[in-house]
C-alpha cells in the first residue's frame, strides 16, 4: 500500500532561481494582460470613445505579441535553438 503525503507550502521557503526566472519570463505577458484588462475597464462605465477604441487595439496587440514571444521562446528552447 503506498502512502500519500500532503504537500504543505511552508511560508518561510523563498522562491528557487528558476521558480524567480520563469515569473520573469511571463511578466511581459501578464503586464500586456492587465493593460488589456485596464482598457476594457476603463470602457464599462462611459461611451466609448475614439480614443478608448485605440487604447483597447494597442493593448490587443501588444498581448499577441507577448503571447508570441513567449511562444517562441518556449519552442526554441525545445528544440535547443533551432528553428
């Protein structure tokens, strides 16, 4: 019979280098996605103007395109550099 052991965070444990690596790899990605969020946000309480309609396509784009580095990134590092 095997044994299950329960996995309890222990708050005094800091973050490893690659736990801290792989949250700076995906910053990029979050920050593009609460700019997104802001800007839809920002569209909720108001008519939504000409400026707010660029705000939101800045956003879009800027979130694909950390969606695609971050993508690329993943791929390149399985296939060990070669594209």
């Amino acid at each position: 019979m095997s044994t299950i052991i329960a996995l309890v965070p222990d708050p005094d444990r800091e973050p490893t280098a690659a736990e801290l690596n792989a949250i700076a790899v995906e910053t990029p990605l979050i920050a593009a996605e609460v700019e997104l969020l802001d800007a839809q946000i920002r569209t909720l309480d108001g008519p939504v103007t000409e400026l707010d309609q660029q705000r939101i396509r800045r956003a879009r784009r800027k979130l694909l395109a950390a969606r695609r580095d971050l993508t690329n990134r993943a791929g390149l590092a399985q296939t060990g550099g070669a594209a």
